[in-house]
C-alpha cells in the first residue's frame, strides 16, 4: 500500500477522485517530484495547475487541483477539490491523525533547520524517522511535511517559521506536537515587530499547539526567557530549559580542537560529552536543546549524544570546504542561506577562531530589519569577533553602513549586488584564506558560493604513452 490511496485523499480533503489512483509520494514541484507521486497544484508564484501536464508526463500518480487544467487527458487521475491549500491542510491533519509518532516542532530565530537536522540525525538511528526537508516552514511546507508523512513513523520533526505575526499558533496547531522546542529569540524580522518581545511571544505561541501533556524545550540564556516561561505557564505544559546556568539540560564546558568541538553536558542529572564535527558556540547550543527534546521525546539521550559526531552543517548554513585554486588552497564556510543580527556574530565568531593565513569575511545585507536597519549593520562593527578579521567585503545599500567603518586595513570591495562583487572578487584571493560567505537568501550570495566553488582546479590527466 502506498502513502495515500484514491479513497482515504477523497475523505481526507472533502474531494472526488475522477478515478483510481495509489500515490508514494506528495509533491508541489514539477522538479523534483518522483515517478508516484501525488502533485499538489497550489497557487503561489506561479498557478500549480499549469504544471499538471508536466506533472503526469513525469510519472505522477495523480494531481490534486480545484478546476481541470489544461492538457490533460480526459481519463487522468485527478483528485478534485474545492481549494487547494485547504485540502492540503486537510491532507496533512488527516496524516497527523493516524501516526503515533512521537513529534517535535522546532522554531527560533536562529538555527531551526540546524537544531532539526540534528535532530533528524540522532531519531532516525532510533527508530522510522520523518522530518521536513530544506526550510519547509510556513503555510505551505508545514502541511506539505505532515501529508508526506507514513503512518508508521517513530518519531515526526517539523520546523515552523514566520515573518509577520500571527503565523506560528496556527502551524503548530496542524502539528501538535508532544515537544516544542525555541532555540533562540533575537532581532529578525523586525521590520514586522514593534520589538525583540513581540518577536518572543510570537515564538512562545509555538506552545499553543502542544498536544495534551505536551512539553516545552526553552532557551534560558536569552533575555526574553521571562516571556517564554510566562506562555508556558499560560498553555499549562510542562518546561524544559537548557543553557549554562541551573537547567535541566546544561552546557559544562566546549573545547575547541582545529575543526572539532568536544562539548560536556548534563541532561537530567546524567553527565555526557560529546563531539562536533565544526566549531561555533551556536551550533553547540543548537545540540544542548536537540538533546534537551530528545529526552523530552523519551528517546535514548546517551545514544543521541554519541551520535552527534556525525552531523555536519548543511550547505548554506556554516558548511565548511577547501578547495584548491590556482591561487592555492582556500576554505569556504557557506553560510549564505539567511542571516540576522545573531546568526552574523556567531558567524563571524567561527571566522575569527580559523587559523588560517587570512580571514576573509563576504557580507551582505540583512533583510526585514526596519527603518533601523542601516545602523544595526553599522553595529556589526563593534563586534569583538569583527576586529579578528582580517578582510571584509561588502554587498548591499544596508552594509554600506558597514564598510564605510570599517579601518582601512579591513575595508574591501563593497558592491551593491553579489553580481556586482563577482568581476573584481577573484583578484582579491589569496592561498590560505578562509572564506565567510553570510548574508540572508534575498541578496543573492549564494552566487557567490557557487562561483568560488567553480575555482576548484580540474586535475591535469597524465597523457597516455605507448607500449
């Protein structure tokens, strides 16, 4: 039996099948969807339903869509419903419904898609694990993830985003999950928030979700953890603090070793060391709190500690690689994916603990930051781990504010666009620099990534020689 069936989609999203279909799989993505699959025909950037031709020549099982498109044989396998986002909703309750997986819902911040790939990580060595893929957050990922979802599932992790207020109460409702997790409170998205403890209480409201005897995993060295305490006793659920003060999951001590940090903790009581294959005390703090859920989820804490080791950042969030130029060997920490106040700092933190010849940081504007957002770029500047680095180069009209601080020394190219950075960058490398690539999606420096990645020397094969 596969993922869905023509009868249980039917009853699940209040439609009508035009006939019988068994799909493996949910896609909303002509790109990347897989030959089985169920085609969701959403309305976003571009309407849905003009790809469901696309869709069934790829192999799809079937599409759901509200009206018949276009190109379509009269005999395919369409599941019909009165709007399209509402049946996926519908879709994803209805998978929710039938699991006994045990769930953790993840936001913050910084560091959701980090924490929930640790996460991933250490519950799939313990049992059929389901978690969202890339940042499958918002009003569509959300229930996207759930109807993905097999019944048979251990344990279900699930990331829930926002960018105005008002948007995470109701995806952790759809999720209800038995663990909520904040990993961290700080200034992103300002621009929609009066200030930080706006932001806070639209993170706590995570916990209205919870499902019956739900826990809540929270980060007690943040300036807002009065607020979080304070929804948590207003949602009635029990809470679960980690930090590096009296929590139930506390941090004792983090060596850093060249590339590997060795981290001792206490959870519940029990003492446990632990390793990760990167540096930055974030991603230290991101593993307490995974741990934290972890126990709270009533998993194998000891296990999921070891088991760390083989995490790794994933590309565009802190993912490390040397690679070897013309002009020698040159590291690049990809951390262009998304960028804030607090992800910066601790970006520039792991920079400025590299012992590399050079330290070289590419930064670009920080989006959704508010009439303020000028100056809290010029803030950067004031950073302890910023006077570490040797090189800054800037990208956008906010980080202009940056480089015009910026000593002399320090101060190179700034452009307005990443485009605009890429003909003039390749003469500034040099062998041995370590490379810090951060800014949020929106300004482009993923570009960038790709275009110091594409330096990478093609071997010389040796001619062939005759015997």
């Amino acid at each position: 039996m596969g993922l869905w069936t023509r009868s249980e989609a039917d009853l699940a999203t209040k439609g009508s099948s035009t006939c019988d279909w068994v799909a493996s799989g949910v896609s909303i993505d002509t790109r990347t969807l897989q030959k089985g699959d169920l085609f969701i025909a959403l309305k976003a950037e571009r309407d849905g339903h003009d790809f469901v031709a696309q869709a069934f020549s790829k192999g799809a099982a079937a599409a759901m869509v509200s009206r018949i498109p276009a190109g379509v044989n009269k005999d395919a396998p369409l599941l019909v419903v009165a709007d399209v986002q509402t049946a996926l909703e519908r879709l994803g309750a209805a998978a929710r419904e039938r699991t006994k997986a045990r769930i953790v819902a993840v936001t913050g911040s910084v560091g959701k898609t980090s924490t929930k790939d640790m996460l991933n990580l250490m519950l799939s060595r313990q049992g059929k694990t389901h978690a969202s893929v890339a940042s499958y957050n918002n009003h569509w990922g959300v229930p996207l993830t759930l109807a993905r979802m097999p019944a048979e599932s251990a344990f279900g992790i699930f990331e829930i985003g926002m960018n105005h207020p008002g948007e995470i109460a109701p995806l952790a409702r759809q999720v209800r999950p038995h663990v909520a997790m904040i990993t961290t409170v700080s200034e992103a998205h300002l621009e929609a928030f009066e200030n930080i403890e706006g932001i806070a209480r639209e993170k706590a409201s995570i916990m209205e979700g919870l499902s019956k005897d739900g826990k809540a995993v929270l980060n007690g060295d943040i300036e807002t953890s009065a607020i979080l305490n304070e929804w948590a006793d207003k949602n009635g659920c029990e809470q679960i603090w980690f930090g590096t003060g009296a929590c139930f999951a506390r941090l004792l001590n983090t060596q850093i070793e060249e590339e590997v940090t060795r981290v001792d903790v206490q959870i519940d009581n029990q003492a446990l060391s632990f390793s990760l294959a990167t540096v930055g005390q974030h991603f230290v703090k991101n593993a307490l709190g995974a741990l934290a859920s972890v126990s709270a989820l009533g998993a194998d804490v000891a296990r999921a500690a070891d088991d760390l080791c083989l995490w790794q950042p994933g590309d565009g969030r802190g993912a490390r690689k040397t690679v070897m130029t013309r002009y020698g060997a040159i590291e690049i920490i990809d951390d262009a994916y998304n960028a804030n106040p607090a992800s910066m700092a601790a970006a520039l933190d792991v920079l400025a603990l590299s012992k590399a010849k050079r330290r070289v940081a590419i930064l670009g504007d920080m989006r959704e930051l508010g009439p303020n957002a000028s100056a809290i770029h010029a803030g950067l500047y004031d950073l302890t781990a910023l006077q570490n680095i040797d090189l800054v180069h800037t990208v956008g009209p906010h980080m202009a504010a940056l480089h015009n601080r910026l000593a002399k020394s320090q101060q190179g190219l700034h452009a307005r666009s990443a485009q605009d950075l890429l003909g003039e960058l390749e003469n500034t490398l040099n062998e041995g620099d370590c490379i810090l690539i951060k800014a949020s999606l929106g300004t482009g420096l993923g570009v960038i990534v790709k275009a110091l990645y594409a330096l990478e020397k093609t071997p010389v094969q040796p001619a062939n020689k005759e015997t």
